[in-house]
C-alpha cells in the first residue's frame, strides 16, 4: 500500500505535466488552460448534481429503513471524483469523469460491499444449531439478538414513549 502511495503521488504530477505539455505544443497555451479550467467546471457542476442524486436515494433508504451501503459507496466516489475533477490535469480529468458516470460507480459499489460482505462473519441461530457462515445477513427481516454481557443491566424500550426504564 506505501508503495501505491509513494507511486501515485510521484508518478501522477509527471504524468500530468507530460500530458498538458504534450496538449500544449499541439493546440497552444491559451486553449491548453482554457480546456482545464472549462472541465473542471463542468465537473464541479456533474458532480453537484450527481451528489443530489445520491442524496436523494440515501435518504430514501434510509426512510424505508434499508442499510445505505451503495448509497454511502457511490458518494465516496464522487467524492473520489469532485477532487480528481478539481486537480489540474486530464489524466486526472480523465479518471474523475469516469467516477462520475452510473454505471461505473455501480460496478465499485459492488466491488467494495463484496469485499467488505466477505470479511464479514454471520452466526445464524436455527433450532438444530448455529450456523456460521461468511457474507452478510441475507434478508431485511432478519432479527439479530444480543444478549447483555454479564454483569450489565438489561433495560427495555417503551416504544410509544421512547424512553428506556429498569
């Protein structure tokens, strides 16, 4: 990982320099300057409008009272994308527009959640047994119990007033 890093914040600004110097002696200065300043404010705008987007599905799942994984992922790469749409450059320009279209943030979002459902250890309690198994609950209407370690007070919700009590 130390050596993606070191890679990436060596290798990227060279990179960068090499590709805007090469776009420069073919179109010129002013038109070089012109086409990174003219990007990244489009993609300032893409990516405001993608992140209401993602906003809008986020609190949608939420108020269906589903997990926001996905939601929570593609946000990330927007993320991801507002600052490589920012930094000067068209490798970078390149990459953050990318991160910008559905269907790739669709393919990191499963990527992500798979690695992170995988290291994931769930116990399922059956009449013969517990069962354990890799992965993630596999429904929405599973019910995960936790019983109070030793030693620690039990306490029950009244759901109509919101209030715990001994």
């Amino acid at each position: 990982m130390f050596v993606l890093v070191i890679t990436a914040i060596v290798v990227v600004p060279l990179a960068e320099l090499w590709v805007i110097l090469r776009v420069g002696e073919q179109f010129g200065l002013v038109p070089t300057i012109a086409s990174l300043v003219v990007v990244s404010a489009l993609g300032t705008a893409l990516v405001k409008r993608e992140g209401t987007r993602v906003w809008r599905d986020f609190t949608a799942a939420v108020a269906r009272g589903e997990e926001p994984s996905r939601q929570i992922i593609q946000g990330a790469c927007l993320l991801v994308a507002g600052v490589l749409l920012l930094s000067p450059g068209f490798v970078t320009d390149i990459v953050g527009i990318v991160l910008l279209l559905p269907p790739t943030r669709a393919v990191v979002a499963s990527v992500v959640s798979r690695r992170v459902h995988s290291g994931v250890t769930v116990v399922t309690s059956t009449r013969s047994g517990p069962i354990v198994g890799r992965g993630h609950i596999g429904r929405n209407d599973d019910v995960i119990d936790v019983v109070p370690a030793e030693g620690e007070e039990h306490r029950e919700r009244d759901d109509e007033t919101g209030t715990t009590g001994s």
